[in-house]
C-alpha cells in the first residue's frame, strides 16, 4: 500500500510517498481503509526525529484516520466490513490502510462527512480528557484557551461554551481573534500586541480562570499561575514555549491551585477507549446538534504531505490541516 515514508529525519524534505506492507488485524483489532488523515504537530516532531511512537505502535507518521473498515478481527464486536469509521492512532495514519485496536474507532457523528471526520478524533479526546475529564470544568466558570485558533484551541472553544463556561482565548493575528469570537469565545486577545495575562486579569475582574489549557508550556508558566482562580486548575499539554520554567509554588499556594501535565498518545488502549466511549456519549450529540464542528483549515492529497507540514508549520492556519487519499 502507498503510505508517506521518511527517509530519515529533519525536514520536510525527508517525507516521501513510498509502498509498505499492507497491515493485518490481530484478534482485537480493525483494519481501516483511510479517506483522510489528520496533521497534527506531534506529525512534526516525529518528522523531526524528536517523537518516537511508542513501542509496537507503526512507524508511519499520523494520530487519527476516518474511512471505512477493511477487515475485523475474530474477537471485534459491533464492526462490519464497509462500515463508516474515525479513529485515534498512536501512529500509522499517513497510508492507503491502516490497523487500530477495536476501542479507538468511534462511528461518524451525524451530519459530518467522512473527510472532515478526520479532524475531530485527535482534538475531542485531547479536549475532553483534559478539560472535563480531569479539570472538570463547570457550567459558569471561565475556561482560557492558549492557541484558540489550533484545531485543538477551536474545538476547546466550541465545547466550553457548550457546557455554559465563558471562554478567552489567546490568538496570534486579528483574523484569529475575530473568527475566535464568532466561534462563541468571549475574548480573545493577539499575544503579539498586548500583554495576555493583564487582559485576562482584567476581563475576569482579577478573579482568573477556573481553567488553563496551555501548549506553550515553560514560557507561559508563571503567567499562567498568576492568572489562576482560586481553586484553578492548569493544565498543560503542550511545549511549543519549552520544557523548564520557574514556578511561584507560594503564589500556587495561595491560589489553592494545581497544575497537571498530560499526554495522550502513550496511553493505555483502555484509557483511550474509556475517554472515546465518553466523547461518543457526550460531545457526538452536540455535533449532530450543531452545537459543535471540525473545523477544516485546508485538505492536501497525500502526494502534498510536505505542503500540508509547511502549513502547519508557519501557524497561518485556522482549525485542522488534513490529507486526503
């Protein structure tokens, strides 16, 4: 089967289309025969040679899928061949087919078409496992978002002010900030032109944020704990800004903070399956009522791969970048 290859490591210069073995089912999992692959930034460490998949993952790049199921193992309940699918990969998305444990395939949500459901496994679990199923955030708290215009940012958005939180948002561009609001956060602020916590401090009238979802890591820490609500909840799930800060443990204290770091990649199959099976039961419903959707920046065939990471890559997008096959 075609699938993207790398030759090494480095830049997109390495990615290239090359033919691998078809994959085979072991007793507990499908085979699915991919329509659209998802980009995500973990696609570009990996490229570069900083993100591993974790062992007996494949080696192919790509975190999430949708298309159809090829093949079902003995012992896989509740799938046909032929039937409609999106999944959640630790690896093996960038090709014609791919194997994936039975619990990490969810069915489409109504209304979605096939190739824009690959936008959605990767952001809706990383959303939901860290904003509800750990921070719990509740109906009336405030919910700020770092990179609300990242497929990740925009599906955070769009489900804090379902659940009945007000939502702030930090952005890049005035283009980002204004399509932010229109997606229902109540502020967004261009960290290039203003000093993000002092908005956030001021539009919460020095009461903080309830919740954090931060990418940025050790360059928004201290920032980040000073604008935490009494009983905040920081959660970081990300290092774009790197990988050791300096942390106010006095000023944490006082706000009875807590600060927890996540990934979800090398979970366990039943820790994944545990958060799809709610994101099924609780974020599917929404999208088939509107209330929420992928949000689709651009679709590149699968020969563009290296285009699609060059558009990752310079953070001009808005919402999800996806390959097509």
């Amino acid at each position: 089967m075609r699938a993207v290859v790398c030759e090494g490591a480095g830049g997109v210069e390495v990615l290239t289309i090359g033919e691998i073995e078809d994959p085979t089912p072991a007793v507990d999992e499908v085979v699915i025969n991919v329509v659209a692959a998802g980009v995500n930034r973990a696609d570009l460490l990996q490229r570069q040679g900083f993100y591993p998949p974790p062992p007996g993952a494949p080696g192919t790049i790509g975190l999430e899928v949708s298309g159809t199921i090829a093949e079902v193992g003995s012992e896989v309940e509740g799938w046909s061949v032929g039937d409609e699918c999106c999944a959640l990969l630790a690896g093996g998305g960038y090709a014609e087919k791919v194997v994936v444990p039975a619990p990490q395939v969810m069915p489409v949500p109504d209304g979605i078409d096939l190739v824009s459901a690959a936008a959605l496994p990767e952001v809706v679990a990383t959303v939901w496992s860290n904003v509800f199923m750990n921070a719990h955030l509740k109906d009336g708290e405030t919910l700020l978002v770092h990179g609300g215009s990242s497929g990740i940012g925009t599906m955070a958005i769009q489900l804090g002010v379902a659940h009945g939180a007000r939502v702030l948002c930090t952005v890049g561009s005035k283009d980002k900030m204004e399509f932010c609001t229109r997606l229902g956060a109540d502020v967004a602020i261009n960290y290039k032109e203003a000093e993000w916590a002092s908005v956030v401090n001021e539009a919460t009238g020095k009461a903080g944020a309830d919740v954090i979802l931060d990418i940025m890591g050790a360059k928004y820490l201290q920032d980040n704990v000073k604008t935490l609500a009494y009983d905040g909840r920081l959660v970081v799930i990300g290092m774009q800004g790197g990988t050791k800060g300096e942390l106010d443990l006095g000023r944490l204290m006082s706000r009875r903070g807590s600060i927890t770091g996540t990934g979800l990649r090398v979970r366990s199959v039943v820790e994944k399956g545990q958060i799809l099976a709610e994101v099924v039961g609780h974020v599917w419903p929404l999208v088939t009522a509107k209330k929420v959707r992928p949000i689709v920046h651009g679709v590149y065939p699968l020969e563009a791969v290296a285009r699609a990471h060059e558009d990752l890559e310079q953070s001009n997008h808005i919402g999800k970048i996806l390959l097509t096959l």
